[in-house]
C-alpha cells in the first residue's frame, strides 16, 4: 500500500501541476523539501503540520505554533501517525 500524502488524502489539488495550483497557489507541503522523507512522504507530504500556510479546511493556516492544535485533531495526522507506529516523526 502506497502512503499518500497530505494534498492526496485531503484531496486539496494544491500539488504542483495540480488543478488548483493556478487557482490557489502550490501547497507549501508540496515544495518543502527540506522535510523530504519524514513519515514517508514526499516533500512535506506527510509532515505538513510543521508547514506554516498549509491549505486546511478551506482556509490557510497560519504558523506551526498556531495551527497546531488543529493538526493534533486532523484525520490525516491521525492516520499519518497511526500508520507510522513508532517510528512517527512529529
């Protein structure tokens, strides 16, 4: 089974080349590079809650400090971290 990553399981199309990419912009997971592998993902795929300006419940997000308590509540963390086990990286 292939991990998805953030911009696949939440469906927001914000990956480059994605149909909203001109409409909203490149998800900032999606060009994250420097968190390339964390939990398995691509790009910040499955890392995006330290990724301030995420695309989350239609809205932007803010900094990791502010947005994270919504990230702990998220369905994608909660399978990201399920998946992962022990060795989750958060």
């Amino acid at each position: 089974m292939a991990k998805k990553n953030c911009w696949e399981h939440k469906k927001c199309e914000r990956e480059v080349r994605g149909p909203k990419e001109k409409e909203l912009g490149v998800c900032p997971a999606a060009t994250n590079f420097s968190k390339n592998g964390r939990n398995g993902g691509k790009a910040a795929g499955r890392y995006c809650w330290k990724v301030a300006e995420t695309l989350c419940g239609d809205k932007v997000q803010g900094t990791f400090a502010e947005k994270l308590p919504d990230c702990f509540q998220c369905d994608f963390f909660k399978l990201v971290r399920s998946e992962e086990g022990a060795d989750f990286r958060s």
